[in-house]
C-alpha cells in the first residue's frame, strides 16, 4: 500500500515537472523570435538615425524660405511700382 502510495506521488511530481518544463520552453519559444526582432531593429536604429540626421542638415536651408517669398514679394512689388510709373 504504501507502494503504490509513493508511486502515486512520483506520478504528480513527475507530471507537474513535465507541464512546467513545456511551459517554459514555449515561453522560451515565443520570446526568442521577438528578442532576435528587436536586436536586430536596434542593429538598423544607428543607421536610420544617421539618415533623418542628413535630412535635417539637408532641409535646414528651409528654415529661410519664408524670408526668401516675402523679399521677393516685395522685389515685385517694387517692379510693378516702377513698371505702372513709367506707363507700363
């Protein structure tokens, strides 16, 4: 009787280990793959941030647009005063 008692105990220890053991590997499974993702996105992160640097330096000429239209507006301006003066 005790026998089969002490069988019975190894049976759920050994089923319990058997279900903890499946589980971490499925963790382990699961969380592998998204690890080598970000690793790798974090590999790529260096370069895309050297490329949106040059595209900041690229467009900071810009910055100056808005200065640029309003002296031409005011350059035309001018012509168009001069033009209409001297009968044109």
């Amino acid at each position: 009787m005790l026998l089969i008692l002490a069988q019975e105990s190894n049976t759920g220890w050994t089923v319990g280990y058997t279900i903890g053991i499946i589980v971490v590997l499925a963790v382990v499974a699961l969380v592998v793959p998204i690890l080598m993702l970000a690793r790798s996105i974090g590999g790529r992160a260096a370069a895309i941030n050297a490329h949106l640097e040059d595209a900041v330096r690229h467009t900071d000429a810009l910055k100056g647009l808005n200065t640029t239209i309003e002296s031409a507006g005011a350059i035309t301006a001018g012509l168009n005063r001069g033009r209409t003066r001297l009968g044109g």
